[in-house]
C-alpha cells in the first residue's frame, strides 16, 4: 500500500492530471499496459481465491501465488482505470456524468463508512450471511446498486448540507470547535 500512496503522492505533486493533453500519450500507454497486465492478473486471483484447495498451474496453494496475482492485478488494473476516466471525463458526456458523481465524492468518508457498514450487514454471518454464497456477478451489482443509491442520497443530503455526516465531525474536530453545517 505504501507504493500505492507514493504513486498518488507523486502524481498529486507533479501536477501530472491537470496538464492531461500533454500527458495523453503516457495516459494512453497506462490504460494499455494496465489492463494488459491488470485483467489477466486479477482474473488468476479470483480463480485462485475462489478455490483456494485447487492447484493451478501446476502450482501448489501456499499463498505466494495469491500475493503475486494482487500485486500484478490491482494497482496496474486500478492505474488503468482512473485514467481510462480521466480521459472520459474530457468528453462533454463524461462532464455530465461527472456533475452527477460529484455529491458521492464530497461525501467520501460517509460513503466508505456507509458502504463497509451494508457490505458487512449483507455479506457477514452475525447479520444475512450471503458472503460466499454469492458469486462475483452478484457482488458486482449489489455494488452498483449500493453506488447508485450513494448517488442519490449524497445528492439529496448535500442539497441541505454543506457536508456529510462525518466529514462534519471530522472538520469540527480538526478545527477544534462546531462547524457550520447547513448551507
């Protein structure tokens, strides 16, 4: 994860997404070689994680094997996909479905907070269980579903708030004193 905070951190400070028409020829190779490499990688670790007592490639399951799949799968795979949006969101249609996304990342750590709390609902045993019973389909659109629904609340919430519920506490415990919260 450091690795992942590094590349962020070194985008962030080189300014690399606000100069994207001079940058394009490097975002169009990390889209390739991201899902190149990305896709491949995580469909093995899916296959692998779906029956760990299976042998693949000839390969015993000791775990090494996992490792190796998630770090050639999910960094690339999710570099591919922040810049596959990063071009989308040139177009005028990926600026309209930007301004309809919006509300969800002003209200960020409400909605990991709201996600983590329905996944672990739905999917862990102390509450409906359906962890493991389900296969990747359905968690893909029990995501969407979830994703759509923070849709429509952020944008409900924030047209009375000016932020989420936990960005409010967390501003008003960084400032050390209330913030305003209606608009």
């Amino acid at each position: 994860m450091l690795g992942v905070f590094l590349i962020g951190y070194v985008i962030g400070r080189t300014n690399f997404y606000t100069n994207l028409q001079q940058n394009k020829k490097i975002v169009h190779w990390v889209i390739a070689i991201g899902f190149f490499v990305g896709l491949p990688a995580n469909f093995m670790l899916a296959r692998y994680m779906s029956a760990p007592g299976d042998l693949y490639f000839g390969l015993t399951p000791d775990g090494w094997l996992e490792t190796v799949s998630y770090a050639l799968g999910v960094v690339p795979l999710a570099l591919a996909y922040v810049a596959t949006l990063m071009l989308s969101f040139q177009t005028k249609l990926g600026q309209k479905l930007l301004m309809i996304v919006a509300p969800v990342g002003k209200m960020a750590f409400t909605n990991y907070i709201m996600q983590s709390l329905i996944g672990s609902f739905v999917f862990l045993n102390p509450r409906l269980g359906y962890g493991g019973q389900v296969g990747t389909v359905y968690y893909t659109l029990f995501g969407l579903a979830v994703f759509a629904f923070q849709v429509i609340l952020s944008t409900i919430w924030l047209s009375y708030f000016q932020y989420g519920p936990v960005e409010w506490v967390w501003r008003s415990l960084t400032y050390g004193k209330r913030q305003p919260m209606l608009h």
